[in-house]
C-alpha cells in the first residue's frame, strides 16, 4: 500500500518532473506548469486514493480495489430488474427498476438490465441494496439516461425535488438539483450506458450550470460510460465536506466546456477522454477540472492514462485543465478546532495533452474567488461570509509524465 502524502509536502510539491510517458527529457517545472517528482508522483496511485474512508479528519483503513475486480462481463450477470421503454421488460423506466431495487432490500448486489432507447426524466438512487446499472452492447451510446434541468430552470417553491435532492422553497433547480442522474447509494455501479444533460445553453441567460450525473455514495465504478453535457457535466461528491467518498471511471469519455469535472469526491480517472467542447456562448470556456476538496483531504483527482481532446472548435492553447473550485460551503471545521479551507486537488499523469491545452499556463485563477493560481505560495484573498482577508495555502494542481502537443516541454 502507498504511503499518504501530507498536507505539508504537497503544499511545497514545485520539483523537477519525471519523465515524459514518450520517453523523452522530464519536463521542467515552472510556476505556472508544476510537475511531481517520480516519488512523488509514485503517491498519486489507485490503491493510495482508495486506502481509507470516513471522516476526513480521522480516515479509517479501508482498502478498496476496482482496478482488478471492476465490474465484471455483463453477459454473465443474472437481472433482478429489466428496464424497456417498449413495455417487454419489468419496468418502463429506470427509475421504477431503481426503487424496485429500493423496496427490495437485502445486501446482496441487484443487477438492473436497461435494454437500449433513450430514458428521459430525474432519476434517482439513494438507500438499498448495491445496485449495477448496465447495458448488454458495448456501443454505451445505445442507452440514454438523460435530462434537461439546469441550475436556473424554474420550478414551484412548494415543489420538493426528488428523493435524492430535498430542494425546496426555493425558485430554481440549482446545481445539484438539475442532476439528470444522482447516484447517492453506495456501491452503485454503471456499464455500457450514457448519463446525460442536454439543456440547451443558449435558452437562459443565467443559472447555466447543468449536471448529467451526481455521485455522493462511496466505492462507486463507471465502465465503459459517457458523460455528456456543457457546464458542470460530472459532479463528483460526497455526502458531507467531512466524509470522504470514492469513485472510480475507467475506460470512460466525457464531455462539455466550462468546469465540467468537478466537486469534492475522491476520483480516479483510468484511460479516459476529456473533450472540451466550444461554448457557443462568448464568455468563458475550456476548463476541465474545477476540484473542491477541502485543503485537510490527502487526496483529490487523480487522471492517468488518459487523453484531453477537443471538438476541434477551440483554437490552440485557450482551454485549461482546470483550476480550484473555492466553494463557499467548502470550508470543513474538523476535530481539532481547526478550520479547513476549500483547495482542490488535482493530479495528471501519463495522459496525452491536446493543443487547445495553454501549454504555458494550464491551471486557471479558481472559480468564484478568482484566487490567482500559484504553485509555491499563499494567496490572501477576500472569502466568506462576511467577506474577511483569507490566506489560501498554494495550489493542488500537479502534472507528471504527460506528453502530446500540450504538455510542458
């Protein structure tokens, strides 16, 4: 088992890089580019980001390992539940299936067949046995669980949302709330399907953020799943700023323009596609990543083996990785009296970078402070509420062993 980096160490991670996944000369680090050494970077793994669960403030051994046990050959799975739009099936829509599964019970796994179409509507996962969602083809464009609601959609004040998001008295959907899917159970598993969000951003002026999936359980596995949306595609969570939950994609592609990574979950990402889209609208675009993690989590996201493309929209070197979410519930009073604030996390390793990468400056001023990004020192900025001069602690955002036209030479 990996060994845990400490707050400390990674606050001062500005050290030459290892090298390049392509054999060539370590990339240099620089300010505005750091990279991990080849040891610290060897702490960036699947098994040390899956070593523990709990409160972040007091981590529990808890070794979990997907990568060799994943999710398995759907051929071979025996369904409790068959979902078909044409009526062939035990229910017509997900969401029955899931709350079937629900009032089912047991510990036992429930395996929920989706036969392909197109399933439009919220849907929602929270309690119940662990539950896999899967498709039989491996073409996952084949099954469709998508939805339309972004954080501005107006709705009732009297309306309270799904099971999963209690939103009420309140005149819109919001972030969370706009989720296509809210996968808030542990132990959910998905394979061969598409969660997506198809809100057409140039209806509303406002309120653009609109979220395909939102995962708050822990030990969750994505396989062979796409995310597709704009603003917000994939929020990545967890029940509490203080709980730690994890998630594992492999093998998966997801898509959209602005933040649409993001949240405070633990997250490894294997042998995925990031394609940033263009955003039809003028203002900003082109950030993959957007971490919330408060600054006591040893761990955030983790990319490795993956590639960062574009819809070919996007001139070279405007998009960025990402930058920090500084989200204003993000602070995390823990039990030492201390208060923690929001400094998200995240690691790219051996993963080929695109053009529209700014290969100078990949990493962004964070998102709602605008705190300058900075590698090796603190930055005092106004945050809170009331608004008060805050010291964050340097950024999180690293690289090692990346290659393509992207990365740092």
């Amino acid at each position: 088992m990996q060994s845990m980096l400490g707050l400390a160490v990674l606050s001062t991670l500005l050290v030459a890089g290892c090298a390049t996944s392509g054999g060539s000369a370590p990339a240099a680090s620089t300010a505005t580019r750091p990279q991990l050494s080849a040891s610290q970077a060897a702490e960036h793994t699947p098994a040390a980001y899956f070593a523990r669960s709990g409160s972040v403030d007091a981590l529990k051994a808890d070794a979990w390992d997907p990568v060799a046990n994943g999710i398995g050959d759907v051929k071979g799975f025996k369904p409790a539940f068959t979902v078909a739009a044409d009526g062939s099936g035990t229910h017509k829509s997900v969401q029955e299936a899931l709350d079937a599964a629900v009032a089912k019970g047991g510990t036992e796994r429930l395996y929920i067949l989706v036969k392909p179409g197109t399933y439009r509507g919220q849907t929602c996962l929270k309690g119940g046995a662990p539950v896999t969602l899967y498709g039989l083809d491996d073409d996952a464009g084949k099954v469709v669980i998508v939805d339309n609601k972004s954080n501005g959609t107006p709705k009732d004040k009297a309306v309270t949302l799904n099971a999963c998001e209690g939103r009420s008295g309140a005149d819109s959907y919001g972030t969370s709330g706009s989720s296509s899917f809210l996968a808030y159970a542990d132990g959910f598993q998905a394979k061969n399907l598409t969660f997506s969000n198809d809100f057409d951003e140039q209806s509303a002026q406002r309120g653009l953020q609109a979220v395909a999936i939102t995962t708050r359980g822990d030990k969750l596995i994505f396989e062979n799943v796409r995310f597709l949306g704009n603003q917000d595609t994939l929020q990545v969570s967890s029940p509490s700023v203080g709980v730690i939950a994890r998630s594992y994609f492999s093998n998966v592609y997801i898509e959209g323009d602005v933040d649409y990574v993001f949240g405070r979950g633990i997250a490894v990402f294997d042998k995925a596609e990031f394609k940033s889209v263009a955003r039809e609208r003028a203002e900003g675009s082109g950030y993959v990543f957007a971490p919330s993690h408060a600054q006591l989590y040893p761990y955030g996201f983790l990319a490795m083996n993956s590639k960062f493309t574009s819809d070919g929209k996007l001139a070279a070197g405007s998009a960025s990785l990402g930058r920090a979410w500084d989200d204003s519930s993000g602070a995390f009073k823990a039990a030492d009296g201390k208060t923690y604030l929001p400094n998200g996390m995240t690691v790219i390793r051996n993963s080929v970078i695109g053009t529209h990468i700014n290969a100078v400056s990949p990493w962004s001023g964070a998102a709602s402070t605008n705190r300058a990004f900075s590698a090796d020192k603190p930055v005092t900025i106004q945050f809170g509420n009331p608004k008060v001069d805050t010291e964050f602690p340097a950024n999180r955002l690293y690289e090692s062993g990346n290659s393509g036209p992207g990365a740092a030479k």
